[in-house]
C-alpha cells in the first residue's frame, strides 16, 4: 500500500528535510504534493530524481491526501488545519499550533507512541498529531527511560541551539553576516532580519518571543511539552535556551534529579540501550557528543553523564540532535510510519 503525502512548507529548512526523509527511509508515497506559499510559485522539488513543481497552499490542496506533513509555521496550521481534517487526512503538525491542545497527540514515537491514535478520538482538533518543539524531543528521547526507572523531580536546563531552528532565511542572515563581518563591516552595519541582534559569533538569549514571566516562548515549550510527554505535571522544569551560530545541530545541557537514587553506570546503561539514543562518553578519548557529528543523523547523543555532588539523587548530562532531523522531519515521518504500521490510516481509494 501507498499513500498520498503533501509537504506543507515543502520549500522550508524543515520541509526540504522532510522530502529527504520521506526519500532515505522509502517511504511508501504513491503521490506527493509540494505546498507552500505564492512566493514560491514555479519553484520545484526533486523527489525521487523527479522534478515536482511546488503549488501555492489552498484549502483545496487536500483533496484525495492521506497524510498532511506541515511546518509552514503556527498561523498557516491553524488557518488550514480544519480543511485537511474535512479531507479526511492526518496532520502531523511540526509547529507549536496544538501542542498544547488537550485533545491533540504529542508524540515521540520512542517514548509515547500509544497516544498517536487519540488524534482519531479528538472532537475540537481532528485528526492532527503534533510534533514536539526540537529542543524537547531530543531531551525526552533521553529522559524517558531515566523517568520510567527513578522518576524525574527535576530538570534544569540551557540549550545550545542552531540557527536552522529559526528556518532557512536565519541561516542565509548568520552567513551574510559572517561575510560583511570578513569585509569589514561593524557590528551596527549588518542586517538582523531574524533576530534582535547579529547571530554571527554570538549567542543569543533569547529564542521565540518573551512572555510576560520573562521566559521566552521557547523555554516555557520546553517546560510544557515535557510535562505533557513524560505524563506527569510534577516534574520541575526550567530552562534556558540560547541561540548560537552553529548550523545544525542542538545542544543541551541537562541537570536531571530523580526521586529514587541511580548510578552513573545505571544511567550510561539505560542511555546505550534506548531506542533512539547514542551513548558518546569517554572523557578520556575526547568523546561526548558534539553538533557537527549529529549533522544528517537520525540518533540523540548522549555523554558527559556525571553526578551533581551540589543536590540529592541529580546528574548532569549533555544531549545532542540533530534540529532538522529528529528535531523536526524526521520525528514527523516517525509518526506517519507508526500510524501505517498500526494500521490507522489507510490509503484513500
Ligand atoms: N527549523 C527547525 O529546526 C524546526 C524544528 C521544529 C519545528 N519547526 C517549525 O516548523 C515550521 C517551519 O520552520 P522552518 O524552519 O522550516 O521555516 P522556514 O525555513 O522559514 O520555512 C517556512 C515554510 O513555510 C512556507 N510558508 C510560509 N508562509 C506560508 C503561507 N502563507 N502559505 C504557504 N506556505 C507558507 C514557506 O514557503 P515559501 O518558501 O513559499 O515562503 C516555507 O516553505 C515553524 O513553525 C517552526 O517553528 C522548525
């Protein structure tokens, strides 16, 4: 059996990984549909060696769709979300839309593939399925089995993020400005489009927008979401994320702190053996997980494991994805390939 697919902000830094995921992991696509605005009109995408042309998002675009793959930002999700559900297509949504939505899915299939199936339960937001913000599934991916055995009271966290994670046109910024930078140019001459100050050779606190508690959007994303995969409104979370000039690739540093007591050694165990996880941590040889090995890589990195003598039963860790991978497209085909697995979506006739 194939599906027909649509890429819903195919021409982004998230739909271009998406097309290359569908690809790498033959996905069984019996039709794609490239969407996205009026901007990219006569464009194409290559799929499989063939040139698809790029069509401008309507709420017809769905017609005969089986699954909607979408990352063309929250107000474009929430303007046609309600027009692929009346299609009958699932949505799996990489924006921050619905995440938050009690009747909408969030999912990672490593951790909570069972709640994949709700989205067909839902009355307010049918048929969508949301896809974490990156930062979180990485870190989840990670955490969930140190939750299962200890359970998690604490998590303190500083994120180390890409500049992919603002989209395609923060990374041309960052390099327009690494040029004007080598030819010259101060400081107060370059462009910031993308963000509030130059992301060149800088790092940034500050990520999405800020609320009214002075955390920004990104971080209380983080708080929430992990809250709500990890099914447990109990846990402690704070965070601190960052923008810095590397291309791809997220990086965190994780203070964990559970209820029951683990070892270095349980928890270096647990990491090696989760599905998903990579365990780099051999001080001794310079190893632990950097951005530029996770770069196209599917698998979370997990090293610089080590006790925090400063709290009870608490650890610190470093975890490191890539943002446009399992950040991103990848996680989203994860659940399109789990909804065929379990049978739950069936090619329209
Ligand atoms: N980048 C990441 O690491 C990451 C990770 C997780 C989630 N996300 C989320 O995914 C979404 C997209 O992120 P991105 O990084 O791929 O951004 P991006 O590179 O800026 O791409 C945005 C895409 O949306 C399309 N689009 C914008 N306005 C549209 C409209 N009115 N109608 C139809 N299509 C429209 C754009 O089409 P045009 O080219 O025609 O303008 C483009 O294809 C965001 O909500 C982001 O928060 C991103």
């Amino acid at each position: 059996m194939s599906y027909r697919v649509a890429i819903m902000g195919a021409t982004g830094a998230v739909g271009q990984e998406m097309t290359r995921t569908l690809e790498q992991r033959a996905f069984p696509v019996s039709q794609i549909k490239m969407l996205a605005s009026e901007r990219s009109e006569g464009k194409t995408v290559v799929f499989r060696g063939r040139r698809v042309p790029v069509e401008v998002l309507t709420k017809d675009s769905f017609k005969g769709v089986d699954i909607v793959l979408s990352s063309a930002g929250a107000a474009i999700s929430i303007e046609f979300a309600p027009a692929a559900a009346a299609a009958g297509a699932v949505m799996i949504d990489n924006t921050s839309a619905f995440r938050m939505e009690k009747d909408v899915p969030l999912v990672v299939p490593e951790v909570n593939p069972d709640r994949a199936a709700d989205c067909f339960k839902a009355t307010k937001n049918p048929l969508i399925i949301a896809n974490p913000n990156c930062s979180t599934i990485q870190m989840v991916v990670a955490l969930a089995p140190i939750h299962r055995a200890a359970g998690i009271r604490r998590l303190v966290i500083s994120t180390y993020q890409a500049t992919s994670g603002a989209g395609a046109p923060a990374v041309e910024e960052m390099m327009q400005q690494i040029r004007d930078l080598s030819m010259g140019k101060n400081w107060s001459d370059l462009a910031c489009k993308n963000f509030a100050h130059p992301i060149a050779y800088n790092a940034l606190p500050h990520i999405d927008s800020f609320l009214d508690n002075e955390y920004t959007k990104e971080e209380m994303k983080m708080v929430n979401e992990t809250r709500k995969i990890l099914e447990d409104d109990s846990i402690g979370v704070t965070a601190t994320t960052v923008r810095i000039p590397v291309v791809r690739g997220h990086s965190e540093s994780v203070n964990v702190q559970t209820h029951k007591p683990l070892t270095v050694e349980q928890i270096r165990k647990m990491i090696a053996e989760a599905p998903g996880c990579v365990l780099v941590d051999n001080v001794k040889n310079a190893d632990y997980p950097l951005a530029i090995y996770a770069d196209g890589r599917d698998e979370t990195f997990v090293g610089r494991i080590r006790k925090d003598d400063s709290a009870e039963n608490a650890f610190n860790m470093w975890i490191v994805s890539d943002n446009l991978r399992k950040g991103a497209a990848l996680n989203a085909v994860q659940i399109a390939e789990l909804l065929i697995e379990r049978g739950l979506v069936k090619p329209k006739k």
